[in-house]
C-alpha cells in the first residue's frame, strides 16, 4: 500500500509540473481608451435647402443620453455648418449642426471636414446621380438606373416603402388617384450602413455615417 | 527356504524386469524429445481489418501453461510434446480455440472476430504499443456511444464532446473545437471518405447513425499519417460489415426510427442502414404542419474475390429537408409558392484489398458532395451550393515482428460551386444561410492537392517503442509541404508509460463564415497558401488497481498559418498565427457495476493577426466533464454525463453609434453597436447534466432496449451569446423612443426523450 501512495504522488506531481509548464497566461495588450470617441452621421440630399448633421460622443453604456458636440468646426465642400441651439433639436429632426448655404446637386462629390480638439475628422461621399427619367407604364413606375446608385426608396403620399435594390416600382394594387411621388436613389455608403454593422462609414477619424441620396419628387396621377 | 517361494521371487523378479524394460523402452523413445519442448509460432489478428492484435492472452486449457501476444500481435509458446487445446480471449473479440498436435512446431494464424463490448462506460483504448497508440486515441464502440445521452437519437459528436480537449462553442451548434482548434480544422471520415458539415437540425445534431457504426476513433492531435491535411483533430469512423449470425436491429426514438439490415454470405455480405424521422408524418397525421424532417442512409457491401482480394463498396447519403411554408401556416397549392431548402451529403467509395501475411494493400476510389440547395420559384432567396471531392488513394501496410511500416500516395480535386442571392431577410431564414456574408454571390473554383505519406514503428523492446515518418502534401504541385511526425513511447515502473509526439499538420481550405449557432453548412473555400499547425505533446499514463487508468497529456500547438475572413472582397481571407496549449486530464474506469470517465482541461487558445492579439471564440479555460454509469443487474443502467466549463470568450459593446436613417418622411435616430475589444469578455460559466436509463430484456430471437433521456436535467438556462438589440417603444408624445438592450442565446431547455431498440 507504500508504494501505491508513492506512485500517486509522483503521478500527481508530474500532472503538476505539466500543468504549471503550460498555464503561463499570455498577456493580451490593452487599447488606448483614453482618447475621446465621437460620432458623425449625415446624409446629404440633394436640392434640399436645408443640409443637415449631428455629431455627438459615443453613448458608452445603455441608458445614456447624447452628449452632443457643438464646440468644432464643421464644413462640407468649404461649406460651414453652425451649431443648433439644443432646445431646438426634435426627435423629427434629431441634427445638431445645419446649413442652409450648402447646395448639393446629384452627381457631386462631397467632402466633409470637421475640426474638433486639434483632430481633423473627414469624411467623403459621392452623391448619386439623376434618377431622371421617370416614367409610369403598365402599373410600374420605372426610372433611371445608375451604377452610383446602390439602393432606392419610395413612398407614395408620404406612405413610405422599404428599401429596394431594382429601378422599379409596382402601383398595381394603390387605388386611383393624385399621390405625391418621392424617389429616393442612396450611395454606396447609406447602402453599407443598412447591410453592415460597422460603425464607420464614409468617415476617417470618427464613427458614424457620411452618406447622401438623390431625390426625384412630383405629383402623379394613377388610374 | 521353501520351495514354493522360489517361484514367488521369480515371478516378481521378472514382472519387474519386464517393468524396468517397459520404463527403459519408454524413456528411450521419449528421451528425445524430454526437456527439448517445442515452440510454438503465430500471430493473432482482427477477423475484419486483418490487423495485429496486440497483448491476446494465449492459454493452455487444462494447463497452467499460458503466453500473451507480443505489440505486433505474434506470440511464442513453448510446450512438451502431445496434444492440447490453446484459448485465444481478448477484451473486444469472442474467443476462440484451437487443438494442436505437437511435434512438429506449427506457426498458427489465429483470426479473432470483434465484438460489441456491453461494458457500461464509454471504451476508451488502453495504452498500446501498435502504431496508432502512438498518437493518442480514443476508441468508442456502438455501445459506448449509446451510453452518451443525446437527443433522442445516439450521436457520436455528442459522446465526443464528453472526451479532454474538446469543447463545443454552444449547445446549439455540434462543431467540434478540438485542443484550440477552429471548427474547420477536423478531419472527418467515414470509411476512406471525408465528410463535410456532417450535421443535422441546422447543427444540432449528427449526422452519423449509430447503429451503423462498428467504431469510431478519434485523435485529438496528430491523425494516423494516412489522413492529413487539417490541423487540429480527426474522427475516423468506420461502418459495420456484415457479421455471421448478427441480427437485424430497428431504433424508434421521439426523434426518429432507423433500421439496420445485415446479410452475410460464403464470401461476403451487406450492411443497410436507414434512418428518417417522423415528426413531420406525425404532425400531418395529427391535422398540423411540420415542415422539417431529414434522413441518412448507410450501405456497406463487401465480397472476397479470393482468400487475399477483398472488394467493398461504401455509401452514405444524407438530406435535410426544410419546407417553412409548411410550417408557417397555409399550404399553398401553388406550386410556385413552396419554398423547400435541402442540405446534406452524398458519398460513395469503392476499395479494394490485397492481405497477405504480412502486407496489406488497399486501393480507393471514392466521391463525396456536401451541398445545400433552394429550390423555389422566389426570386427573392435562391441557393445552390455545392462541394464536391473525388478521391483516390493507395496505400501498402508492411508488419514484421516488431516493425511497421506504411506507405502511399493520394490525389485529391475538389470543385467548389457557390451561388446565392438573397434581396431580403425572409422572416429570419436568411440568418440560418450565412449570417455575415453578402446577399448575393457567385463562384466556382477548383482545386487540387497531391501527395505521399510514409512511416515507420519500431517496437524496440518491451520498453521502448518509436515511430518516425512524414506525410507530403501539395496543390497542384505548388507550394509542396513536407510535414514530419516523430514518437516515442517509453514503460517505465509502476505501470506508467511515458510518450512523446512531435509533428506538423497542414490545411488547405477555410470556412467562409463567421461561426453562430444553428446555421447549415458553412461555405468551404480553397486557400492560395496552406496553413500549417506544429504539435508538441506529452503524455503520462498510469493503470492503478481496480481497472482505473490515469493519463495526463500536455500539449502546445503553435500555428504557423491560420487564416479568419477579412475585410476585402468576399471571401478575403487574412492569414495569422496564433497557439493553442493546455492539459488533458482523464480518469477512467471500465469495468465494474459502477463505471466513469471524468476529464479536466485547461486550454488556451490565441489567434494574432498583425497587432491584434486575441483570444479565439471557443478559448474555454477550464472544463470539467464526466460520464458516469450504474449497472443494475446486468439489465439496467443508470449514466449521467455532466459538464461544467468556464464561460466562451464574447466581444463586448464598447458604445452605441448614433446613426441618422432617411426613411423618406423623416429622419430617425437609430444605434449601431460599436464592438470593444475583441473576445475581451466571457460569458458566465456553464454547467449541464444529462442522463440516461436503459432496460435491456434478453429475448430468444434477440434483445429489446428501451431508453430514456433527459438533456438539461437541471433546466439551466445557459447564456450562449449576447446580442445587442434595439428596441423601439412609442412615447407619451406620440414619437418612437428607440432604447438599446442585451438579448440573449440561451441553451437547451430541459428536454426528455424515450426511445426502443430490438433485434429480429
């Protein structure tokens, strides 16, 4: 019975020197979280007269509410944005930053540039061309399809309709009548921002998203 | 003196004369062969694979003269002249008999026919000194299997995942990660071919059936030099061949029922195996939908040609079959409107043998397909993806006394075929077809791999035991990978045995996919440079009294070359390095009323691509897993499986990206989970019981079992992944408030399971 109690021990210690032979833990370096995260998210559109931005810090935990950043400088294609007062911003129109001098037409390569604590944030999108010419034929609406198009949305009477990737659209079973027709054609960016998770988009320097679309918008009558 | 006793003398004097010359005439004739006994010579060897058996204990009936085989199977025996009757047993096989006649000095061949143990407990190979004990293995018999409690139906992943080193990222996903491996990174093969995503009910469940399993073997670090080219593991299984008076037997579970069918003749036989479950017959015999169901299938056919040529043909067929718009509601008569999804295998080999005495040399040609497919007339959803492998190999077993040696080349091309295109996430299946990766995507790529392997055991004495060889692998005759394999193994007192393995493994194709639960076979992708894993292992094992066995293996697993996918067009693929190490710690105890396996792991597991260092998904540090069994009587037995382990890596949400959305009539503020630090997190620790009751009643015409399990006996709802989610509520105002929450994966519920199994 010595001896068995001796082999145990043995085996014991040995299983022991095996185990402290492999278990160094590695040492996993750590990020830099001292540096300050913002965000960005605007999408520019095209012959609006108004262009709008919000930029705020990072929401760390859930619950948090925003902490927008007003004290940077803001500018699109040399374009300044100002700062809204906070008791301004809405849930309808949740920006903090406008323009009313920014003219964007479809086609247009837009270039952001923000100034903010001796950081220079940018951010470019290149604006979807026309969507013109649209046409109503056989209980389909049709327009002009474009590589930088690369999504489109609809609403018919500010009913709106989902995304949709083709250059068409079917009004076969809305009752007759005068709509107000809107088209929406989006970038590549605003695309990306649908179909991935990621938290940087169209930006360098920032989180968020940079995008634009092109706007076709009539009256229309549907028999 | 009188007279009469003269004659008396005379008498016995000559009846002991004639004694002594009798004795003197006997003990001449014999005195040749007095004290020069005669040895006898042989080998002993598995009925089926015509492989050694090594350590069969050799008894002389009616003696107490006895022998045990030697590692390579041969034995020596040394007897006086006469007859005797010689009693070959050994744990695994019926025994057998044999008379001999001694002189002259027979070399006997003695062929042993495996059985299926009915030891309670899961079987796992003692340490031995043939070729493949020199990696280490665990060998499970059909039994053993069983005794795993599984969801309604045996599963061989499920009695895998209770073995060291193996830990499964969830419970709803059966891929393997073996040692720190990617679940891409497993050698999977069923008689000579490999199969690809070998799963059922998206995942959760295997897809080999049990009962036409005669054995699975698993390697948890370098597979056998004939079978290469993943990194981390390889489960190798073999089918039954048909078996002189062996019985037809038919499963019916909850889940399924399976038959197996069996016929044996002169010089051949064939083995059948079906299996389909029901619940979807069940349902529609009940007035409801259920538009799942899957099926696998087994056949193995063999036929000797000659004493030394054997022929066998192997095939195995799977398919998932998913049709929602059965399960969703109203049955369209439409044609047009059925959506039905089908995913599954299609595997065929055909093998040809050549045994002699000391060699054996086999031949296969073999085609194997994963595939999954839509066919629908939406346009919206459309899959057709295959992976195809035609296969040939040859290969040439040499035994002598103390030495092994295997030699053979292999050709391999694989064609890959992906088409998929999804407009849109209908109704959430669109996340159990490749959550991650682009709607839409179309390729077809080709690629081939070529290649030789050869090795070399020595048993040196009765002590020391090596092996030495290398296997080569290239693609298409680029980038040529020269992999060496080296053990050693060494008995040293106090019956413990010491081994040492060093080898290298490569891989030459990668998923194409993130890994989450419940999703059907990920896309395979050929790699244009192989990744490559250098093992190092060290091994102790120690039998104690009372049929307990200890082992401890240590291993460090550096990997030269892994890849993940990376950020370009898809499939871009980025290469890394990384390592996995830990320690194995097992008991076992096979024999007796009371059985158990129980095992400890620690593992570490760390992938680093350029700066970023991090730990994997499936690098779980401490495992506890055990599988214990009660005989009652020799009719029931009670097995309860039990796991606890340390929580999986996760990345945590370091912050919310507020993210304004044009939806047309006005902006909406949405949130995008920003991701921390990758795997910086772990989820809580995990802990699961499982268990298992059978009755067995013995019947002339065959044996009936009937079975119940319970999975998650202690209902605990194990957290298996975090998902940030947004959440919108409308306000007393009348906008939408949108506010973030963390959802959560949780395991399986508590899910019990009856089942009956007879013979006929």
């Amino acid at each position: 019975m010595h001896g068995y109690y001796e082999k145990s021990f043995l085996f014991i210690l040995s299983v022991f020197l095996l185990v402290g032979w492999v278990s160094c833990e590695t040492r996993i370096p750590a990020r830099d979280a001292t540096a300050e995260r913002v965000a960005i998210s605007s999408i520019l559109i095209a012959g609006a007269s108004e262009q709008h931005l919000l930029m705020t810090a990072i929401v760390k935990n859930i619950g948090d509410s925003l902490r927008y950043v007003q004290d940077a400088h803001v500018e699109v294609n040399g374009f300044p944005f100002t700062p809204i007062s906070l008791d301004r911003i809405n849930p309808q129109n949740p920006h903090n930053w406008v323009t009313t001098d920014l003219k964007i037409e479809c086609g247009q390569i837009c270039s952001l540039r923000v100034l903010y604590k001796e950081r220079i944030i940018r951010g470019q999108t290149i604006v979807p061309s026309s969507l013109e010419p649209v046409t109503i034929k056989n209980d389909t609406i049709r327009w002009h399809h474009d590589p930088s198009h690369f999504g489109y949305s609809v609403s018919l009477n500010e009913a709106h309709v989902s995304h949709i990737g083709e250059a068409y659209f079917g009004i076969r079973y809305f009752p007759p009548g005068r709509y107000r027709l809107q088209i929406r054609a989006y970038d590549q960016n605003y695309e990306r921002a649908l179909t991935t998770a990621s938290g940087s988009i169209g930006l360098e320097g920032a989180y968020g998203l940079f995008a634009s679309a092109c706007v076709w918008q009539d009256s229309v009558d549907l028999r | 003196m009188s007279s009469s006793s003269v004659p008396k003398l005379h008498v016995t004097a000559r009846r002991l004369l004639r004694a002594g010359l009798f004795l003197l005439l006997y003990g001449c004739a014999i005195f040749p062969l007095q004290g020069q006994t005669i040895e006898i010579t042989g080998q002993v060897r598995d009925a089926i694979s015509l492989l050694p058996i090594p350590g069969v204990n050799i008894s002389v009936v009616a003696t107490h003269k006895g022998t045990a085989g030697d590692q390579t199977g041969n034995f020596r025996l040394h007897l006086d002249p006469g007859i005797y009757l010689l009693r070959f047993q050994h744990i695994g096989y019926f025994p057998a008999e044999i008379t001999v006649q001694v002189p002259p000095a027979p070399r006997l061949e003695i062929a042993l026919k495996p059985r299926i143990l009915v030891i309670p407990g899961v079987m796992i190979e003692s340490t031995r000194l043939n070729k493949d004990s020199l990696a280490t293995n665990f060998v499970l018999t059909p039994r053993s299997l069983a005794n795993a409690p599984a969801l309604g139906e045996a599963d061989p992943f499920r009695a895998v995942t209770l073995l060291p080193g193996v830990a499964t990222a969830n419970d709803l996903k059966g891929e393997l990660h073996v040692r720190g491996g990617s679940a891409d990174e497993n050698l999977i093969i069923l008689d000579g071919m490999e199969i690809q995503n070998p799963f059922h009910l998206l995942g959760l469940f295997g897809t080999f059936n049990v009962e036409a399993l005669q054995e699975v073997r698993f390697y948890p670090g370098l597979s056998p030099v004939m079978y290469g080219d993943r990194l981390s593991s390889a489960l190798i299984l073999r089918s039954k061949s048909a078996e002189e008076g062996a019985r037809s037997k038919a499963n019916v579970s909850l889940l399924a029922s399976s038959i197996l069918l069996q016929r044996k003749w002169n010089h051949g036989g064939v083995m059948t195996a079906v299996r389909r479950t029901y619940l979807d017959l069940v349902a529609r015999a009940l007035g409801s939908r259920l538009g799942y169901y899957f099926y696998d299938s087994n056949l193995h056919l063999t036929q000797n040609l000659s004493p030394a040529w054997q022929l066998a043909v192997v095939g195995f067929f799977n398919t998932d079959h998913l049709n929602p718009e059965q399960t969703e509601g109203e049955i369209s008569n439409d044609p047009d409107q059925d959506k039905r999804y089908r995913w599954g295998n299609r595997a065929a080999a055909l093998s040809l043998t050549h045994t002699t005495k000391k060699t054996i040399w086999q031949n296969q040609l073999s085609f194997a397909k994963n595939y999954v497919r839509f066919a629908g007339a939406d346009a919206n959803l459309h899959i057709d993806n295959q992976v195809s492998d035609l296969s040939w190999r040859s290969q040439m077993e040499w035994q002598q006394e103390g030495l092994a040696a295997i030699a053979g080349i292999f050709g391999r091309h694989f064609t890959f075929h992906y088409a998929w295109q999804s407009e849109e996430n209908e109704d959430g299946l669109e996340d159990i077809f490749y959550q991650g990766i682009p709607h839409a995507f179309h390729d077809t790529r080709r690629q081939s791999l070529f290649g030789g392997f050869f090795e070399l055991s020595q048993t040196i004495n009765s002590r020391l035991a090596v092996r030495a060889g290398t296997r080569i692998s290239t693609m298409a005759f680029d980038n040529l990978q020269l992999l060496p394999r080296l053990s050693a193994q060494i008995q040293i007192p106090w019956n413990t045995s010491l081994r040492i393995n060093y080898g290298e493994n490569v891989q030459w194709q990668a998923f194409g996919r993130e890994g989450i639960e419940g999703a059907v076979g990920s896309p395979l992708f050929p790699l244009h440079r192989a990744l490559r894993a250098r093992i190092w292992s060290l091994a102790i094992e120690q039998d104690l009294p009372g049929h307990i066995s200890l082992s401890a293996e240590a291993y460090h697993k550096k990997f030269l070359s892994v890849s993940r996918l990376g950020e370009g067009d898809y499939p871009s693929f980025e290469f890394g390095g990384g390592k996995a190490r830990g320690v194995d710690l097992f008991v076992l105890r096979e024999r007796g009323r009371l059985t158990f396996q129980a095992g400890y792991s620690w593992s570490e597991s760390i992938y680093t691509f350029g700066q970023e260092i991090y730990p994997t998904d499936w690098d779980i540090r401490h495992q506890f897993k055990g599988l214990f069994g009660f005989s009652f009587g020799k009719s029931m037995s009670l097995h309860i499986a039990a796991q606890a382990h340390s929580g999986a890596p996760y990345t945590p949400v370091s912050g919310y990206v507020p993210i304004i959305r044009d939806f047309g009539q006005g902006w909406q503020l949405c949130w995008v989970p920003l991701p921390g630090q990758r795997n910086s997190d772990r989820l809580p620790k995990y802990m699961r019981a499982d268990i298992s009751l059978r009755k067995r009643w013995t019947r002339t015409n065959g044996n009936t079992e009937l079975y119940f399990q319970v999975l998650n006996l202690l209902f605990r709802r194990n957290i298996l992944r975090y998902n940030p989610k947004i959440r919108s509520i409308p306000s007393a105002s009348g906008s939408t408030r949108q506010y973030l929450y963390l959802e959560t994966t949780t395991g399986l519920p508590l899910l019990p399971s009856i089942g009956i199994a007879f013979e006929f």
